[in-house]
C-alpha cells in the first residue's frame, strides 16, 4: 500500500475522501471511476495538468513524487492508482470490484475476467494462444484472422 507522510500537513485534517486528479490523467479517471461505480461521495480538487499545477511546492507537499491521482482518505494520503483502488475496494467492499472466487489483489481479478471473456468468444481455447503464434514466428493477429 503505497501511504505517504505528507509535508504539507493541512490534509491529515480532512474527513472523508478528498481525490486531486486532473482531466487529462488515466489514472485518475480509473480512480474515478472507482468512486462513482461504488457510489461514494467525495471531494475534488482538480489540477490542470496542462498548466502544471501537480508541480507547485503545495501539491508536492502532499504527494512528494508530484502526481495524480493522490487519494486522502480521513486524512491518510495514498498514491499510486492501483494501490488507491485496491484500498477503496477493501474499505468499502460493496459493490466488490473483483470477480467472485478471487478475493486477492485486483491485478489476479482482472486477469481472471480476462480469461472468462477469451472463452465467452473463443470457446474453451486457452488465453496463451497468441503468445504460441509468436513465439512460432507468427504475430498474435495471426493467431486470430481466422476466426469468425
């Protein structure tokens, strides 16, 4: 879990989750996404990414490598996306962002949803068909042209 002690001190008082994120930042929009699909209630505080307003000694003084998405959490400051989701998942378990069966990290949920969806479209066939094709010289699109 990726939790910093900020500089800037003023946020270990906010209650709640407050999210800085910028428009432009995939990060930041999966962490959104997050939020919205588990229904919680949350404050902004957007920086234009464009202006660089994540390179100012305020934001640094919250997160020291001066990126978005920053998650503070009843003034516990989180970085690093995939470790924000994580935790909001593990805090707030409804609706659970991970596939049933596979209660570990999101990272082993998502390759299990992978493999659910590669035999919804393509039968019993294993996911490593593509790695196969190239390592035989093929590309992995060839493995799949195909099919119908």
């Amino acid at each position: 879990m990726a939790i910093v002690a900020p500089i800037n001190k003023s946020v270990e008082k906010f209650e709640g989750i407050h999210l800085y994120h910028g428009d432009i930042s995939n990060c930041s929009m999966r962490v959104r996404m997050t939020l919205i699909e588990k229904g919680l209630d949350w404050t902004s505080h957007h920086l234009d990414l464009r202006n660089e307003e994540n390179i100012s000694e305020d934001h640094f003084g919250i997160n020291p490598n001066g990126l978005v998405p920053t998650l503070v959490h009843d003034g516990v400051v989180h970085i690093e996306s995939n470790d924000i989701i994580d935790r909001l998942d593990r805090a707030f378990p409804e609706p659970s962002l991970r596939a049933s069966g596979h209660e570990g990290s999101l990272r082993g949920t998502c390759r299990a949803r992978h493999r659910e969806r590669r035999r919804d479209s393509h039968g019993d066939e294993p996911a490593s068909h593509c790695r196969r094709a190239s390592r035989s010289g093929g590309s992995s699109w060839d493995a799949n042209a195909n099919r119908t």
